[in-house]
C-alpha cells in the first residue's frame, strides 16, 4: 500500500479508505451481540467516498506546424 501511495497518493489514500470499510464489514459481522437483521442494517450504513482526480497534463500540440491543404 505504501508503493501506491508513493506512486499516487489520490488512489492510495482511497485504497486506504476502502481497507477500513472493509475491516468494519468483518469486525460488524464477528459481533455476536448483533442480530443478523442489526448487522444487515449497520452493514448498509457503510459509506465509502470515493475521490476522483482528474490531471491536466500537455500534450504539446503544435497547430502552427500543419498545413491546411
């Protein structure tokens, strides 16, 4: 996980993110306190945000260098 996040910090801080929602999904689950219908329902409170990005970037298009014919 950490190579992600060196290679790009946006995906690895949301690998991160969805590790935790799935880490609570198996702590929720393992709760023998809970009914299976409590479970069901704290398991479908679960968000996860997802973060897109979006990189500008330059494609060095030079208009000026064709000829229109």
């Amino acid at each position: 996980m950490e190579d992600v996040m060196k290679i790009d910090p946006v995906v690895g801080e949301t690998l991160l993110r969805l590790q935790e929602i799935v880490n609570k999904k198996h702590e929720i689950e393992k709760d023998q306190t809970l009914s299976p219908v409590e479970k069901s329902k704290k398991i479908q409170e679960l968000t996860f945000k997802v973060i897109f990005s979006c990189r500008k970037f330059s494609l060095n298009l030079n208009y000026r260098d064709r000829v229109l014919k």
